[in-house]
C-alpha cells in the first residue's frame, strides 16, 4: 500500500474523470499521464481526463512507440508508423484544442508559470 503522500505518475490513463478525480484527491503528489490516445475520436473520457486535471498535475506523454497520435500524419506526411517522443507536440497539440483558455497559455513557452 502506498503512503499517502507518495509520488505516483498514472502512466497512459485511460480511465474515466471520476475515478481520476478520487484517485487525485486521495494522492496529492500523483500525477496522471495522457498520451496519443487524447487525440482519437472515440477518447471522450480521457480528453474530458486532461481537460478537468489540475494543469500542474498534467503530463503530456507519448508512450513511444505504442499509441501514435491520430493527428501525427494530418501535419507530416512522411511521420513514421509508430509513435516517438517528437510526437509529444501532437498530443499537446490536440489537448490545447480541447482546452480552456487557462490551459492553451500553459502550451506557450513564454509562459513562466508552466
């Protein structure tokens, strides 16, 4: 059983909001990861997931080479078959679409706060 105050990384959540919500609540260093599959049609729990996850406990991964953002090849032509750490643009990316105006200013760089 972890400590409640243990560092946790939730890699490639696909769950749904709510039981990241308690998962969250009950571990206040856990962080919860997406990663290509946010940008999937039929991924309406994991983008509703990053949309309503505190920013600062949001990590963008690309689960390299599984799980190929759906949008890699609308904006390369050329990108390979399977998924590479390049590809964590295009999960932020489609995120940032998904996203309040609060969090499409935590995807610009000049922000300092991200």
């Amino acid at each position: 059983k972890a400590p409640k105050d243990h560092r946790i990384h939730f890699h490639c959540y696909s769950g749904s909001w709510n039981t990241a919500w308690k998962m969250l609540e009950h571990f206040p260093n856990m962080y919860i990861g997406v990663t290509g599959l946010v940008t999937f049609g039929t991924a309406s729990d994991v983008r509703e997931v990053a949309r309503k996850v505190p920013l600062e406990r949001l990590l963008i991964e690309t689960d390299a080479p599984y799980m190929k953002p759906s949008n890699a090849n609308l904006v390369d032509q050329d990108s390979p078959r399977s998924a590479s750490p390049a590809m964590g643009v295009w999960v932020a990316a489609k995120n940032c679409r998904n996203q309040t105006s609060r969090t499409r200013r935590c995807f610009d760089p000049s922000q300092a706060e991200c």
